[in-house]
C-alpha cells in the first residue's frame, strides 16, 4: 500500500533540534525585529475598533451629552 492510500493517523513527537548557539540568536532577533511592524499594526486596529465601539457605547448611554 502506497503512502497516498494510507489514511491512518501517523503521530509525530520532535525530541530535540540541532541548531548553533549564534544561528539561535540570529534567528530570534530577526523575530523580534519582524514582530514591530505586527505589534504597529495590530495597535492601529484595536485604536480603530476601540475608538468605535467606544462611541457607540458612549452614545448608546446618553453619556456624551451634556
């Protein structure tokens, strides 16, 4: 039986990666330099969202006339 015709479940456990200390540190300062743009990003949306909802919370209340 080919691999394509096979549908059991096969589970697969990683138990350790090689990688050199220095790649290590590389590749997590290019992460935390790739999240800045998210983390810009995704302040902009809740803003937007916040500055929505929270008006028209306010105004459902009546507490933004005076």
């Amino acid at each position: 039986m080919s691999d394509m015709q096979n549908n059991e479940k096969q589970e697969v456990t990683i138990v350790d990666i090689k990688m050199p200390f220095l790649s290590m540190v590389i590749f997590l300062v290019k992460l935390a330099i790739a999240s800045i743009p998210a983390v810009m990003i995704l302040s902009v949306l809740f803003m937007i969202f916040g500055a929505i909802f929270g008006g028209a919370f306010q105004g459902m209340m009546g507490m933004g006339h005076y």
